[in-house]
C-alpha cells in the first residue's frame, strides 16, 4: 500500500478529451484503454481519500494560434484549441466542485501558470503525478516541480502517450534520475 | 550551415570538475574536442558566448531535491569544481552567469539578457544532454526560442540517455539537431579518449 504524506496534492496532466484523428498521434486502441482505467482510477482513490487537493491541469491555445509559439516547430500539429473536444477535460475525469483547474499554454504546467502559488497556497509538498503526455508535459511539469524543491510520484500506468513505448520509458527514467523511487505504480494504491 | 542573426552561442557547465564521480558522464564523447572549435568560431565571427555553470552554496542550502537521484553533491562554491574548465573557459567581454538548477533558465537573469541583446537563436554545447542542455533547450523553446543542440559537443550521463534526450529535443524542433561539422563547415577529426 502507498503511504500518501501530509501536505500531498494530485495533479492531472492534460486529461482531455478525444486524442487528433491523424494517425501518427494515435496512441492504439490498447495502450489507450491501459491508460484512461489508470488515470480514472487513480483520481477516485484521491477522491475517495478526499483529504489530498486534486489539481487538473489543462492545455489550451487560443484559436487564433497566436500563443503556440515554437510548439509547432516539431512533431506536433495545432492542438488543443479553445471550445473544441480536444480542448476539453476527458468527462471520466473533469473537475468537479471543490477541485482546481490551472490552464497552461506550453508544456510544463508551472510554465506562465498559477500553479506554484497554488501549491503554496495549499502548503503541498509531495506531488501525486498522472496523466499526458508521458514524454512531454508530465516530464517536464515533473522535472520543474523537482526544480522547484516538491517531492514527485508518477503512476506511470497513468500516464499515456502516441509516442513509442521506449520513448515514454526512457522519460520515465529521466524522472528516476533526477529523483530516485519517484516512479510509482497504479497496483500499490490497491494492495 | 549559415549561423541566423541574432543568435548566440550558450555553453552549458563546462567546468573543472570533469574526473568527479559526483555525477555519471558516459565514455567517448567528443564533447571537450570539439567545444574549443565550436567557441573558437563563435568568437571569430563576432557571435556572442554566453556561459553559464553549476554553482552551489557550501553550506548545501540551495540543492533542494538535487541529491535525491543519482548525482552527487557537486559544484561546491569555494571548490576548484566549480571553476570554468580551462580547455573552454570565458575570455574578457564574454557574459557569465551561475544556476543552481538544470535549467539556465530557472532563478536566472538569461532570459533578460537575451532580451536585451535580441538574440533569437541559441546553440547549445555542454553537459549533460539528458540533463541541464535538455531542461535548458525545452526552457528555450517554451519561451519561444529556436534552438540548436550541437550533437557531438554534448555529452550525456549515458549514451542510451543522450541519445533519447536528443530525440525529445527533435521532437520539439525538427531542425534541432546539428553537428559540430555543420557550423565548422568541413569534418572534424577526433580521438576516442575512453
């Protein structure tokens, strides 16, 4: 069993609705489902537990394309933009009352965000990380909370991604490296 | 390649403390070959070098989760680790500064500097791929700079690490990858020095 401490807080990464229809974004119909059981169960054990805050973090860009910045200078097409699905919470998991929603417009979720005044706010110490994508948003909101002194857990079953398997294990490790033991399993919440 | 106009050279903790087992560095990298060529030519083309280290407080106070994985304590002010690597060291008139996480970005005044020198494309060398050029590079991206990670001027805390760090760093600007010969324009002969 996991020991959850005090001052603890949940973040969900990027849980939003439907992933794009080109394929090349598509993670299988698999590794999807893999994913979205975790996620959906790790945010109703935290429910359930109802003691730790539950943080969703959600990624939007204007429709005008104004705020991508350099983000459409690799492999990512225009996504998440405001009013579509994709711009939207995945329903199993949206917020509800008494829970905290911090939009972000790039990858790391404490990027031009009010999420480390939150966590102050909240005198969190201990971040419970979850959700997309492995390689990207997780890993780099994962590696400014280390930055920034949190303590970090990932359920890496609840965390998804189109990338290839070996791509999202390798950030994975990244996290281990700068944090040992902080990669975490979904099963340990149930044990 | 042709280096863009305003871009500048960032070189990333290159330091004195290359044989420290404090942190993991994998064998074989060109990296220490080919930074004095890739500085050198920054320098003869009047593009400015801007070189940040690693520094932290004696007494630990500033290491927060730092020691909490794999690395050591390192880059202890006071100590000679902490000192710019000779081989790569700033010459007079170049910028300095010091950072005391991954990111030359976080808790520095960078950002600022390259604000004010409207520089738009940075060229990144140094160490570790997987570590502080990457954090570094995905800072510079968010903040809407375009990036080039000198392939075989980095070196990572292993080559398995260097090589999936290089590839996050592609994924996030397609044309990001260079090598040493591209900005040299000929090939560059080096040693293996396992």
């Amino acid at each position: 069993m996991i020991n959850i401490p005090e001052h603890s807080a949940l973040i969900l990464v990027d849980v939003q609705g439907d992933e794009s229809d080109d394929p090349r974004y598509s993670m299988g119909d698999d590794r999807k489902r893999i994913y979205h059981e975790n996620v959906i169960k790790v945010t109703q054990f935290f429910r359930k537990l109802g003691t730790v805050p539950i943080i969703h973090i959600i990624e939007l860009h204007r429709k005008d394309g104004v705020d991508f910045g350099r983000e459409l200078d690799g492999s990512e097409n225009p996504h998440c933009l405001e009013g579509t699905v994709q711009g939207s919470f995945y329903p199993p998991c949206a917020p509800i009352e008494g829970e905290y929603v911090v939009p972000k417009r790039r990858y790391s979720a404490f990027f031009a965000t009010d999420l480390e005044l939150l966590l102050r706010g909240l005198k969190a110490e201990h971040l419970f990380i979850c959700g997309g994508m492995t390689n990207i948003c997780v890993h780099y909101t994962a590696v400014d909370a280390h930055q920034y002194n949190y303590h970090v857990h990932v359920f890496k079953e609840a965390c998804g991604t189109p990338s290839p398997v070996d791509v999202a294990q390798a950030a994975l490790e990244n996290i281990e490296y700068f944090q040992k033991g902080s990669i975490i399993s979904v099963a340990d919440l149930s044990s | 390649m042709r280096i863009p106009d305003k871009s500048a050279l960032l070189v990333i903790d290159l330091q004195n403390d290359m044989s420290s087992t404090a942190i993991p560095v994998m064998k074989g990298s060109h990296c220490m070959q080919n930074a004095p060529r890739i500085i050198g030519y920054f320098r003869e083309h009047g593009i400015p070098v801007i070189q940040v280290r690693e520094m932290h407080r004696a007494d630990m106070s500033d290491f927060g989760r730092e020691l909490d994985g794999v690395e050591g304590v390192h880059c202890l002010e006071g100590t000679s680790a902490v000192e710019f690597n000779p081989a790569t060291a700033p010459v007079e008139g170049e910028y300095t500064f010091g950072k005391r996480r991954y990111s030359a970005f976080l808790g520095t005044d960078l950002d600022l500097l390259l604000r004010c020198k409207g520089i738009e494309n940075l060229f990144l060398i140094g160490g570790l791929t997987d570590v502080c050029v990457r954090f570094t590079a995905v800072d510079a991206h968010q903040y809407n700079y375009r990036f080039f990670v000198v392939t075989d001027c980095v070196t990572g805390s292993s080559w398995k690490a260097h090589e999936y760090a290089l590839a996050n760093m592609k994924y996030l600007q397609r044309e990001s990858n260079i090598t040493t010969a591209d900005i040299i324009g000929e090939a560059v002969e080096v040693k293996d020095n396992d």
